[in-house]
C-alpha cells in the first residue's frame, strides 16, 4: 500500500527556531496533506497540496512538493512550544482512500 | 457546529467479545474512515467507505467488521478474531473540497 514517510522520526527544537519536516512517497499521488496530532487525540488537518502545485504557505506553514523526487517537506517558522505535537504526511491517490505515514515527534523546547 | 463524533472515549473489551465502536458526523460527506493508531506508529486504514452501502476493506480488515447503512454513521466492530486489538481507533471523514475531518478517537484496551 502507498504510504508518506516522515523523516526525522523525532526532532527538538527552541522556541523561535524554525523546524523542518520531509516525507517521502512511492507512486503517483493526487494530492498531499500535513496533519498535525497531539498526543491522545484525533488528527487535525492543516494543508493540502496538490501534484500541479509546488508551494503553498499557511500562517506559519509552508508546505513544499517535488513530485520528481516523491517528496514534501512542511517548515514551521518562527515555533511555539504550542506547536509541540505529532506530524503526519498522508497521500490521496486517485481511488481517494488516505495513507498515512509513522509522523515526526517535535518537541519545541521553551 | 459540523463535526465527527466518536464513542465512547475508552472502551475496555474481554477477551473473546466483540465490540462496536461508534462514529458519526453531520458534515454530509460522503466517504468515511477507520483507522488504528498505535503507541508512537502511524495510522494504518482499517476500513473505509465512499458511499451508504458499499465499504472496502483497508490494509488491516482482518478481525474486523463496518456496515454503511445511513450516510452519518460508519460504526466500526472488533470481533473476536481480533487477536491484539488494543489500540487507538480514529475515524474520520471526507468531503469534495477539503482535507479529512477526524473524530477525537477511541481508545480500546483488553482486559
């Protein structure tokens, strides 16, 4: 089954530092989402990008996509120790059932 | 307020029963999700259904069941043949426009 992987598996960061998430996929997808969870709830969702688009910028966010490399990577500017949490890269391929991947554990130290 | 609603928070299953946990959302989407999360994994899909009647099976159906009989509602059963059941069970859904909707979660744990 095709499924985003997240890399790194944990990072640390301060507060005020920028922090850097990549995902890596496998086959074509129609589009790819970043969702955040913190601990013992249900995901929220933050952006989507989709395979005709590069960039895309949230807030704080920015998500970027290579679909040559099956890659994305989601920046967090300027990070709050409220953005502690679990990251998640799923890939919507064109039959639409969601994968997920194992998610980045940030810790943003105040 | 739209939204996906999970039930209940925790359950605690014996072993050898089956269990149904609730979902249901009044967002009107159509297609819905079930998940399992386990401690420090990713979501793996479970089930999922893209219309009332029809649902197909996700990368880890075995030992469990869902049924689709009213748009709203996707309830997700842990049979028996579920042999390490224990874990964290996320639903959600999905409209036309936007990223999935996740409900809060349930957490299953045997006893």
């Amino acid at each position: 089954s095709q499924q985003g992987e997240e890399d790194p598996q944990a990072l640390s960061i301060q507060e005020g530092e920028n922090a850097t998430m990549n995902c890596s996929y496998k086959t074509s997808i129609n589009n790819l989402q970043w969702y955040r969870q913190n601990s013992g709830r249900g995901l929220v969702h933050l952006i989507l990008i989709r395979s005709n688009e590069r960039e895309k910028h949230s807030g704080r966010l920015r998500v970027t996509l290579d679909t040559s490399k099956k890659s994305s990577s989601l920046l967090i500017t300027a990070s709050r120790a409220a953005d502690t949490a679990s990251y998640f890269c799923a890939t919507d391929a064109y039959n639409n059932d969601m994968r997920f991947g194992a998610g980045t554990r940030l810790t943003v130290k105040p | 307020d739209g939204g996906i609603t999970q039930s209940p928070k925790y359950l605690f299953r014996k072993e050898g029963q089956n269990v149904t946990l609730s979902c249901e959302q009044n967002l009107n989407h159509d297609a819905m999700y079930w998940y399992r999360q386990d401690p420090g994994q990713g979501l793996r899909l479970i089930y999922y259904s893209q219309i009332v009647n029809d649902f197909q099976k996700g990368d880890i159906a075995e030992g469990y069941s869902v049924s689709r009989e009213k748009k709203e509602s996707f309830p997700l059963t842990v049979t028996s043949a579920q042999k390490n059941p224990t874990a964290f069970y996320l639903c959600a859904s999905c409209g036309p426009t936007w990223g999935y909707t996740f409900g809060s979660g349930t957490r299953l744990t045997v006893v």
